[in-house]
C-alpha cells in the first residue's frame, strides 16, 4: 500500500541540446545520487531513471549495486536508502508500465520544462497528487524534446525565481519542485 | 546599489565529516556551477566559495576564466552570468567582511544545518532579508563545524521533507532554502 504514490522520472533520451537538436544525454553518477537523496526525503516513491541505452542502464545497476551490498553500504547506508527508489529503464512509456503496475492505477504523467507557458499551477499539481500516481518527468541536457511534450500529457509550470536568468540545474530543479509540492503544508 | 542585498557562502572549513570530526572538503566544480546557477536564478548578489587551502582558491580563479574568457564563454555564455557572483575567500570571517564592504552595512550572517533545533523559521528569514544584508551559510560534507555554530550567529530551520530521511545535498538544500526565501511571493 503505497500512502502517496509519486514517482519521478529523468530522461536522457529525447532531450533538446542546446542547439535545440534531439540527442541522447550520458547517464551522470552525480544526477543519480542527488535526484535520489532528494526523491527519499520527500517521500516519492519511485526514480525510473530513463536511458536507451542498454550500457548505460547496466552501468547504473553496478552503481546500485555497490551502494546496496558493497563497500558503499556499509560506508554510507544513507545512500543505499535513497537509491532503493532508483529504476533504469528504457524509455519514457516504460516507466510509465512499471509505475502503472506497481501502483495498480493508471499513472499521470506530468512533464517540467523551463520554458513552457502551457503549464498547470503547483496548486493545482498538489491537487493532482492526492487523486492519482503522478510520474513527474524531468529533462537532462536543455530539457525534454518537443516530441515529448506532443503527446498531451500535463505541464508543470515552471519554476521562475527573481529574474529573468532562468538555467536552473536538473538536480536544483527537481528539488524545489518536490519541495513545492511536498512541503507545502509547512508554509 | 543593490536592490536586494543576499550572499551565499559554501564553507569548506570549519565542517564536521561522518563521524563528525573537523576537517576540511575539497571544492567541486559540481558545487561551485551549481549553487552559482541556482544563486544567480533567485537574485543573490554574492556567493563566497569559503576554502583555507590556497591552491584551491587558485583553481576556483582559473575556472571562473574559462568561462568568463575562455571557450566556455563562447560555448555557454549563461555559465558566465552565474559564475560573476562567485569570490573564493579563505575563511568565514573574510567572507562577512567583504561582504560588508561590499554593501557597506553590516552583514547578518544565517546558518544553516540539518540538525538544527534552534533555528528561526522561513517568515522571519524572509523578513530579515529586509533588513539586513544576509550572508546565508552552508557547508559541504556532513555540515558546518559546533564552532561555527557556537558563533551565537542566527540559525536558520531545518528543510524538512516527508519523513526521517534528511540527507539533502547540499547543492539541493540551496537550492529550496533559496527558492522558500525569494520565491514565497508566487504562493
């Protein structure tokens, strides 16, 4: 019985390069460990870490792996708690299966990108939370492709801070939108 | 004249390690791109990189060239932007005083740290920022020193998430603190 069934999603494959091209992002050691630590504190329940390819996903399963049962276990047991939550998968549709099946629900896929002005308000997505098992999907690189966002799914509003340099990393991101959501009934 | 004046400082020593003993951290690049683009997303006018070891400083310079000069301000020039607000300094104590200088008031330091109980809550934070100009410091590792601490300087609360689980990065951390102090006016 999952009590808030939340995951996040982080895609390395279709993103936008700076040029704007559709590329394939390297998987980084670093967007794994922060994006986890940051998932495990505010309770979301699954990290699908999306990559095509295969290497890749088997290099991750190492990482797990060390963390898990190696010298990284007993060396820092925080972090083979926060990267229990972590999953490589192929694609975005997969993380969408798998999320769909361990909740036993029909998953909604919510989609962040700096730029977007098509987007629902935080409390709207706060509301989305409580009636389904949101998969909040974020870019590497300079964010999802546009063929991503073709698909129709639901858009988070971006996060704009106190200007108009908005080039947030992935990994700070993510944070404060998990803390705007999560954290709400602090404030 | 600075319409909002806010420093961060990313303190390398005095920090407590696992077992918490003093000692002092390495800087990273990662740390140093990312709290500069996440300081700069919110407004923050200066983010002292703090670190007793002269050769690091050195380095901190030369990365700051590449990219403010050198082919990374021609490969990303919004790295730039971000990195204009960071000065590596030696110790906290330079930090407040060129900040003061700076700004030609008298800084408040605020410390932050994940264990603390005696913090003042995120209203009162966002109201002395009013106030004063804040110098808003974190540490790397497992955290600022006791001595730091038994300064007597005004402690910030604790970002909490969903649970026990309280390993934020510190990259992460920044990252909602900043956002819950300068972003509160879009909730």
């Amino acid at each position: 019985m999952i009590r808030r069934p939340m995951a996040v999603a982080l895609v390395h494959h279709p993103i936008r390069d700076r040029r704007g091209d559709t590329v394939t992002a390297s998987v980084t050691n670093l967007d794994l460990h922060d994006i986890a630590r940051t998932a495990r504190t505010y309770g979301v329940d699954r990290f699908y870490l999306v990559t095509p390819v295969a290497e890749q996903r088997v290099l991750v399963e190492r990482i797990l792996e060390h963390w898990h049962t190696g010298h990284g276990a007993s060396y820092n047991p925080h972090r083979g708690e926060a990267l229990d939550l972590v999953e490589p998968v192929s694609t975005l549709d997969e993380a969408l299966a798998r999320w769909q099946q361990r909740t036993g629900d029909d998953p909604l896929p919510v989609l962040t990108g700096a730029a977007r002005t098509d987007g629902i308000t935080f409390a709207r997505c706060r509301a989305l939370v409580q009636q389904h098992p949101l998969l909040l999907v974020f870019g590497t690189g300079w964010g999802l492709a546009d063929e991503v966002f073709e698909r129709g799914w639901t858009v988070l509003e971006p996060v704009s801070g106190a200007g108009d340099y908005n080039h947030l990393p992935v990994r700070a991101a993510a944070a404060i939108i998990l803390d705007r959501l999560f954290a709400g009934e602090q404030r």
